[in-house]
C-alpha cells in the first residue's frame, strides 16, 4: 500500500512532488524483517531517500545496527581530515562472527604459498561494498542505509545463505567530509514541494562541491598511492581481508541511466587478466537482472575504462580481485528533470540498493570460481616471476633519504616487502647509501602490483584513457632508480619504517649550513625566517672543512641575529630533527669557492604566501597546493577567493600564487590590473598550467604558444569524431626535462634530468637565450604513458618554466602540475624554489 501511494504522489502533475519514499521502496518484498532491528527512520529520524543523509546521521544508523544485530560488527579505522570516524561494518552469519580471524587467515592463504590444500567449496568469500567515494554522488551512502538494515533484519533461508557463505565488509561512506558538504546544500535548498527545474539552486553547488574530500582530493585516484587518511583505512581493509569482489558505487550525469562494469573492453589494464574481465562479466549478468525485475534501464561495456590502478574499481583487479564500478544518473538533490523524465532521489538510491544486493548474490553463486580464480591468480605469478628476468628494484637518493623513505612508506602500506641495502652499493652511475635506498624483491607475493608501480611503458592498445597513462613511482618521486637481475646487494628486509632522524652536528660561533636537497628542507627554512632569523641562499657550490656544499644550500650566520648563540643552536637542533636532515656548525667562512661573506649569496625574505581559490580555479590544483603547504611544510598559505580578490590588500603577501583555472578568462580585468600592478611593486606571481593563457592575454608574459597545424580527420566517420579528438589529450604522462642545477629553480636537486608529469597541452617555444631555459625538454622526453604523435613533435625541446622580471617583481609560470595528487614529490620542490628564491631568478 505504502508503495503504490509513492509512485501516485511522484506522477502527480508536473510541480508538485510532495513525496514520502518509505523503507518498502528500496527492500525486496515478499519476506519478513525482525522487528528488533531498528529502522533507519526510527534512528535518524527520516526516510532514505526524504532528505540527504548526514554523515553524524549515517554513523549513529550504523552504530545502532551493530548494536541490535548479531550479524553486524562495527569498527573504527581511523578519522578524515575533519575528525570524522572512517568505520567499517563487519556483516556475516553469528557462526562465523565466533570463528572470525580463523576465517580470515585462511583466505589470506590463497594469496599465499600455502594456499594448495584448502578447499575453496567449503570457505566464505569476501565482498567490500564501499559507497560515495565522490561526496556529491550520494545516492550510494543513502542506499547504504536501507542495505545495512537489509543486512540485518531480513529473514528466511536466501538472506541466512547468503550470510553462511560471505564475509561482507560495508563502508557506508568513503568519503565522510565530502558528504557531509553535500547533504548541507542538498539539504538546505529543499522546498516542502520539490522542485524538478534544473535551473534550481539545489543542484548547482557552489565551489569546491562535495565531491572531494577536506583537502579537495578527488579519493578515487588515491588506491594505489595511498596518501590520504581515508585512503589508508580502505587499503589496510583490502590487504587485511583481499576480497574477492570489491564495489564501489558513484553517480554521473542526470540523463545517463545506470553503468556497471565490465567497461570498454580494449581500454583495460595489460597487468589484468582476461579471465578478470569474464568473470567481472558474469557478475554483471546478475545486476542486469537484478534492474530488469525493477524495470531499471542500464548499460554495460561502454564509456568507463579499467586502467588506472589508483581507481576504486581498478586496483583491485591487480590483486586478484574483481573491482566493479557502478554509475547512477544523479539526481543532484532531491528530484530533478532529465532526459528519462522525472529523476527522483529515491530512485536513484534504489538502483544502488539493488546492484548492492545483486552484487552478493553473485558472490554467493559463483563463490567457488572467485575463490578459485583468487588462488590461481597468486600462483600463476610466483611462476612467472621465477622465470622473470627482473629479479628487483632498487631506489634511492644519496642526498634525500626522506623522499626515498616516503616511497617506502608507499611499499610497506600496500605490502610490499621491501629490504635495506647490505652496503653502500652503486648501479650503473648512480650511488645508493644504506639508509637512504631500498631494494623490493620480486620473488613475493604480489610481483605484478610491484610492476604496476614501477614499469614505465609507451605503448598502448587504445588511445583513449580516463585517467592519468602513467604513474611511474620512482619517476613520480624523482628518486635514482633501477631493475636488478639479481638482489645480492639486499640487508634485512624492514619489517617496520622507521622515522628518518635528523640531526645537529654541533654548536658554533659562526656560522651553520644546511643543504637544500633533503625533501623537508623548505619547511626547515620556513620555521627559520618565520623566527625572524637571517639566512641566506648559496648561488654557487663550494667547499667548506672537507664537505661540499651544493647550489642552494642555506647559510644562518651565528652574529647579528635575534637570537643569542646557544638559543639560536637549540633552535637550529630542534629543525634538524623535525626536518630529517643535517645542519652543519661550521667555524670559518674561508671556503674552497665561495666564501661564507659573499655576495654570491642572496638573502631570503619572510615569505607569507597567497593562493586564488574559488570560481575560475581548480579544485584541484589548488587542494593540492593547500595540503602541501598545511600538511607537509606547516606553511601558512592565505586562500583568497576569486569573489573577493578585488577587495584584498596585496601588499601583504610576498607572493601569490594562481592555480590553473578557466584559461584566458579565469580572471577579470580588474582582477589582472591589480595583481599586475602588485608585481610591478616587487611581489611574486606563480602560476600553473591554464594560467599560461591568461597571462599572455594580459601581458604578464611574452609567450609564443606551438601548436599542431597538421592534423586533419581523413577517414574518421562521424561516429568516431570523438575517439579522433579523444587521442589527442595528454591525460597524464611522464617526461624528461634537462635541468639548469646553477639556476635557482633547480637548487635542491642533485641530477641534470629531471621527470615532469603533465596533463596539459600547452607546449611553449624555449627562448633564445639558454640561461633563460633552466628547465627544457629533452629531444626525446616521453619516458612512460600516451601523448599523440602530433603533440610529441610539439613537446621536444620546449619548455614547461618560464620566470621573468615584471617591474622590480617576477613573474613564473609552470605549464606542468608539480604536485599532483599528493604523490608527486619529486616536483614539489620546484614550487618551494620558485617561493623561496624567486628574487634570485
Ligand atoms: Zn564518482
């Protein structure tokens, strides 16, 4: 009854939609629930589906599950950024709640040697159903609600099985502040009688939207590189339990329907199995008729890839495992038009309910074959990698153990083995030094993951791709790197990181320096002129009681300063340590080079930073920018919105910094006037990638822009236009880029190649004058993923830097992003450098 009144009050004349969705909408019919349960309504106090559910709402849900059913455990794995609980549900039969770890490390078995023996017929599968990874797509968590209810209070044999036969572990939210941002507005904007129009405000939130997470961090770009919190809590799940499917539920566009994997067939991952593919084929059989019964229009095999790895519905299948992806048409708030008519949110919601639901059943019915398919997985590769040329690799880099140690730090999360060197070793040119390079064997129990990560590769089966082509690790980090054929030179293998420790080697009466190249290094010269304490840059190397100084290396003298001598030692011992790096007393300035009174060494200012954010910039870069400064650096960073930049004193701030953006128009004349009028008056502007456009539109920078006049469509028919245009975009690639290491930009860094990763196809004409080029494209730069032929042409020897005076200010540009994803660290020191010794340049 309750359900046929629901589907009176949606198809009400158009306007008016004043429904109640119940519990019935979402729940398959025909079987009893156990009264002692409660429902979400009697907990959060409204329908699924009525209102959007808040992220405090959804815990207490969960919580009081948990603590009415025996089939539920809930546990804590940690917090976001905004201190809220990332939990996990833990749902099985009690039976095997009371047997739980020994269920657990006999599946971990099949992912090990001693898996042979086992027999899968008689063992639970593991299925992890994560939902609204994207905070804005939040059909999957609201879904979750009435799932989790489902999963404790249904009654009768198909539900008793289905438990006997499964370990399922439920995230209902993988993203809690971004869900939290969005039911605010979603919920905000809520009239008593909804309103369809797509014009409403409802469903065009405003910047930076729920999608991200505090950091504006897009999570599902996160599973392989691990760097945030959320991140952390779902790998330690998946490496704790290797499921056997995992799901992972989104939304897209309000006129598309429903998408489950698999996707394109030939844009699939070659580190994948066929046989993923085909079983991830056969699941998709069971949501085809799971939304046939609720006459659910869908679709298959088109539109989504399987490639990237640090994907949700991806990652899993180099782990094997079956990632699937789901995509509802998004409602946006509560009802909105499309194209298949009135979308209302509680449909939306259903459709995830059900392919929840389709989900375990398939992993009940074919629980054998993944089990089976698991085993086979670990054990065909411990043949091949035998059999495998590459017995290793090892990383590392001589003057910045902390990078090294923060690739590692990758390893030992997704469970890596990995060894520290017996010696100090060298391969090929390069040195590697125990304590600052490790060595990861190939002859463990995931050598294909160990391969995703370090591979390069160039060439491709498709042209198209969703994501980024390329991640090499060691590229990414810019580390020294190499395959071995044999791991003679590995200690022990490190059971647990452990922090790298800095010290100072003793107190002075003159001076002391520290090198530029340790990866904390920025962040140890921030605390000292925040402190107001003189330093200076060195603009030459030198040679100093028996050590070598680099370019850039810092110099704090001993006199003159703010603080007395032994304060001024306990400071600089106290930033060494913070920092994992060495700061060196020294007792003369007489040097082999440059001596320590120079004028070859600039002094450096107290830099109190800006960044534009809002509309006309990326979420993005900027979020990556924030996090940097906020979390890794402990740097103040003053994010001024686009809406209210003209309003804003500059003269505050040493330097600004504008994210990539809209292009050429992402700022107002106003906004140009008064920015360039600033630099004019010795400030720094940065700006990223987009930026470029807008800065020669504005006469920022002179800049002649390459591009392609070549390419012409012959043969392409109409309904491939898009495939054509497709392959043009350099989605994300790695390359190689020759460094200048006596201009500023390249202080820190100890190799004359550099690797770029880029996203963009801006390609600029190198200047004529070679200093003026510090950073420039080799002749042949593609070191791993896809870039189109034409734009390959375009890339060799130009330029992704430029940095020009402007007045008595600078302005610097960067066509490529320097800190991408949190995981690039191996550019974002040339970010600091550009901060920090942009007057030098
Ligand atoms: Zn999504």
């Amino acid at each position: 009854m309750k359900i046929r009144l629901f589907y009176i009050l949606v198809l009400l004349g158009f306007g008016l939609y004043a429904q109640q969705p119940t519990l019935d909408y979402y729940l398959p019919k025909n079987i009893t629930y156990n009264p002692a349960i409660p429902t979400p309504k009697e907990v959060i106090g409204h329908e699924v589906g009525e209102w959007h559910v808040t992220h405090d709402k959804l815990l207490f849900y969960m919580q009081a599950l948990a603590k009415a059913s025996n089939r539920i455990t809930i546990e804590n794995r940690g917090t976001t950024f905004e201190g809220r609980p990332l939990v996990l549900l833990t749902v099985t039969a009690p039976d095997n709640h009371a047997k739980l770890e020994e269920i657990r490390t006999n599946h971990l078995q099949l992912t090990q040697s001693n898996g042979n023996t086992l027999n899968t017929a008689e063992m639970p599968a593991v299925v992890y159903q994560g939902f609204s990874i994207h905070g804005n797509e939040a059909s999957g968590s609201n879904a979750a609600l009435a799932y989790a209810y489902y999963l404790a209070a249904a009654q009768g044999s198909e539900i008793e099985e289905k438990l006997d036969n499964l370990v399922i572990l439920l995230d209902p939210s993988f993203n809690p502040d971004g869900l939290q941002r969005f039911a605010y507005w979603a919920n905000i904007h809520k009239s008593q009688n909804l309103n369809p129009d797509p014009n409403e405000r409802e469903y065009h939130e405003v910047w930076p939207g729920g999608r991200t997470n505090h950091y504006w961090f897009d999570m599902n770009r996160d599973w392989l590189p691990v760097q945030l919190p959320e991140s952390r809590a779902r790998i330690a799940t998946f490496h704790k339990w290797m499921p056997n499917i995992l799901t992972d539920h989104h939304e897209m566009g309000s006129n598309s329907t429903f998408f489950f994997q698999p996707g394109e067939p030939t844009r699939v991952h070659p580190l994948t199995p066929k046989i993923n593919q085909e079983l991830t084929k056969e699941i998709g059989t069971y949501h085809a008729k799971a939304l046939d019964k609720i006459g659910s229009l869908y679709y298959s095999e088109e539109n989504y890839d399987d490639y990237y790895y640090g994907k949700g519905s991806t990652f899993p299948d180099v782990n094997g495992s079956i990632g699937i992806l789901f995509e509802q048409g998004s409602s946006r708030g509560h009802i909105q038009e499309s194209e298949n008519g009135i979308l209302t949110f509680p449909f939306t919601v259903r459709n995830q309910f059900t392919t929840a639901l389709s989900t375990i059943e398939a992993a009940n019915s074919m629980r054998s074959k993944l089990l089976d398919y698991q085993r086979t997985f670990y054990k065909n590769m411990a043949t091949n990698a035998s059999k495998d040329k590459v017995k290793g690799y090892i990383f590392g880099d001589e003057k910045d153990p902390a990078k090294a140690w923060h690739l590692a730090e990758i390893l030992e999360r997704q469970q890596i083995r990995f060894h520290e060197l017996k010696n100090d070793t060298k391969v090929g040119s390069k040195n590697y030094k125990k304590g600052s390079a490790y060595i990861v064997p190939t002859n463990q129990r995931n050598p294909r993951l160990i391969k995703a990560m370090f591979e390069k590769r160039t060439t491709f089966t498709d042209s198209l791709f969703y994501d980024i082509s390329a991640w090499t690790f060691p590229l990414a980090f810019n580390l020294d790197y190499q395959e071995l054929s044999s791991i003679t030179t590995a200690g022990s293998p490190i059971e647990k990181l452990e922090p790298i420790t800095g010290k100072i080697t003793g107190s002075s009466n003159y001076a002391y320096l520290m090198p530029w190249n340790p990866y904390y290094a920025p962040k140890a010269l921030n605390t000292i002129s925040q402190a107001g304490l003189r330093a200076k840059v060195a603009k030459s190397p030198f040679t100093l009681e028996g050590n070598r100084y680099d370019y850039g290396t810092i110099m704090i003298p001993v006199q003159n300063q703010k603080l007395e001598k032994d304060e001024l030692y306990t400071l600089l011992k106290e930033v060494a340590e913070d920092n994992s790096l060495i700061i060196t007393a020294v007792g003369t300035g007489s040097t082999l080079g440059i001596d320590l009174g120079s004028n070859e060494f600039d002094p450096i200012k107290k830099q109190r930073v800006a960044m534009l954010v809002g509309n006309g910039i990326s979420p993005y870069d900027a979020g990556e920018i924030w996090h940097l400064f906020d979390t890794r650096y402990d740097m103040h960073i003053t994010k001024i919105d686009t809406d209210y930049l003209n309003r804003v004193d500059l003269s505050r701030y040493t330097d600004l910094i504008i994210p990539s953006g809209w292009g050429s128009n992402m700022l107002d004349q106003q906004a140009a006037t008064k920015i360039k009028e600033w630099v004019k008056d010795g400030g720094t502007v940065i700006g990223f990638r987009n930026v470029a456009s807008w800065f020669k539109n504005n006469d920022f920078l002179n800049l002649t822009m390459l591009k392609d006049t070549t390419l012409k469509a012959t043969n392409i028919p109409f309904d491939k236009r898009r495939d054509f245009r497709g392959a043009q975009v350099t989605g994300g690639a790695i390359f190689e880029a020759k460094l200048d290491l006596s201009h500023p930009i390249a202080y820190g860094y100890k190799n004359d190649k550099i690797s770029m990763f880029r996203n963009t196809n801006i390609y600029l004409k190198a200047e004529e004058n070679s200093y003026e080029n510090p950073i420039q494209y080799t002749s042949n730069p593609l070191q791993s993923g896809y870039i189109s032929e034409e734009n390959e042409a375009l890339i060799k020897n130009s330029v992704p830097f430029k940095a020009k005076r402007l007045g008595s200010g600078k302005v610097i540009l960067f066509t490529d992003n320097t800190n991408f994803r949190a995981f690039w660290y191996g550019t974002n020191k040339l970010m600091m450098n550009a901060i920090f010794f942009g007057d030098s340049m």
